[in-house]
C-alpha cells in the first residue's frame, strides 16, 4: 500500500471532480479530528477495559487519517494529483485501493506504512 497514492486515488475517484477532492479531503480530516477527540474522550471516561480497548482503537483509527489528510493538502494543490496519477490505469487500480482503505481500521498501519514510505523516499 502506497498512502499517498492511496489518497489520490481516493481524492480522484471515477472522474477527478473539484467536489470531490474538497469532500475527501474534508473526510481525512474530519476522520482524523474525530476519531482522536472521541478516542482521547473514551479513555479518559472509560471505567472498564472494553471501553480503555475501544478508545485506544479510535485514537490508531485517528491516527491513520492523519497521513491521508497530509497528502490530501499537498494532492489539493494545482495540477499535483493530476501528476501523481498521470501514468496510472486508475480502473485497475481504484478496484485495489477499495480493498487497501481497510487498512484504515487497524490502528497504526497506514501511520506505519506512511513514514516507512517518507524514510525510504528521503534516503534516496
């Protein structure tokens, strides 16, 4: 899984519109606020271990939207998605993605896949 491609994939969709990509950026960051305030709020509210679990759970769900909402920003910038998805077979690969979004649902895993992909990208 490649996060930013993730999240121009996700900001483009089946035709690239300008409402689109204003809706899923707003999504990632929305996503991302969201789960981390109701997660902080679970845990510290939670009385039982079901609770501490499933607040710790939203803070990594949270977390992961924090990526996507980064690149989001800089894809929202003239003619950068375009670039990021210029030699794509973006059928092909929209029907991968749909599947790699689950990954938002393990907590850290696409926080994990995203600075692993940074560190390699600014070692070259």
């Amino acid at each position: 899984m490649t996060v930013r491609r993730l999240a121009a994939l996700d900001m483009w969709g089946s035709s690239g519109s300008q409402r689109r990509r204003r809706v899923i950026r707003w999504e990632f960051i929305v996503g991302a606020v969201g789960c981390l305030a109701l997660g902080l709020y679970v845990l510290a509210s939670s009385s039982t271990p079901v609770w501490f679990v499933i607040g710790a759970w939203l803070l990594g769900a949270g977390a992961n939207y924090v990526p996507l909402a980064l690149y989001a920003r800089a894809l929202s910038q003239p003619g950068a998605l375009e670039a990021e998805l210029h030699h794509a077979d973006r059928g092909r690969e929209l029907r991968r993605a749909g599947i790699q979004q689950l990954w938002i649902a393990v907590p850290g895993a696409v926080v994990f896949a995203a600075l692993t992909q940074e560190r390699r990208s600014s070692g070259r």
